[in-house]
C-alpha cells in the first residue's frame, strides 16, 4: 500500500481501518491523517500489539486493500520512460 496516496484518499481509508479495529475513534484517525508510524502507535496503545504484532496485523489489512491510484497528473516516470519519484532530484544515467 502506498501511504503517499493514502493520506490524499484518508475519509475512505479510515473508515476500513475502523472496520478492522474498532477501538479507533474518529479522533484517533484524525491524528494519525495517513501516516502508517502514527497508526502502529495508536494500535499498540489501543490493542497491546508487540512491534511484530502490529506489523503482522497491519501487513495483513494493507494486502486485502485495494490498490490507491495515483492523482491525476500524478506520473511515475520521466517524458524519458524511465521511473520518476517526485521530490527527488533527477541523477542523468
């Protein structure tokens, strides 16, 4: 899952991570606006997940996601063809 877009597309995403864990309040996930670190924080406080426990529960949930499509004008690659991640510097090849 890409947590970039996530946070462009939070309402919706938000809503199916309270599906899986209820203890989130609305205010939890306010907080938290797409940002994957501040939700495995929550989950352990909420749930007494261990770090490999959050990690196993939050991988499981990322993979039965839907795949988030990049906004549009959104690119992944260069005029070129070649991969482009925006906010990097380009390195010529």
């Amino acid at each position: 899952m890409d947590w970039n877009a996530a946070a462009g597309d939070w309402h919706q995403i938000k809503r199916s991570i309270q599906q899986r864990w209820a203890r989130l309040a609305d205010d939890d996930l306010d907080h938290v606006a797409g940002k994957r670190e501040l939700l495995i924080v929550r989950l352990q406080e909420l749930y007494g997940f261990t770090p490999a426990e959050v990690e196993a529960e939050l991988r499981d949930w990322e993979r039965h996601q839907d795949p988030i499509m990049p906004p549009a004008g959104f690119r992944t690659t260069s005029p070129e063809g070649r991969a482009s991640f925006p906010g990097l510097p380009h390195r010529p090849s």
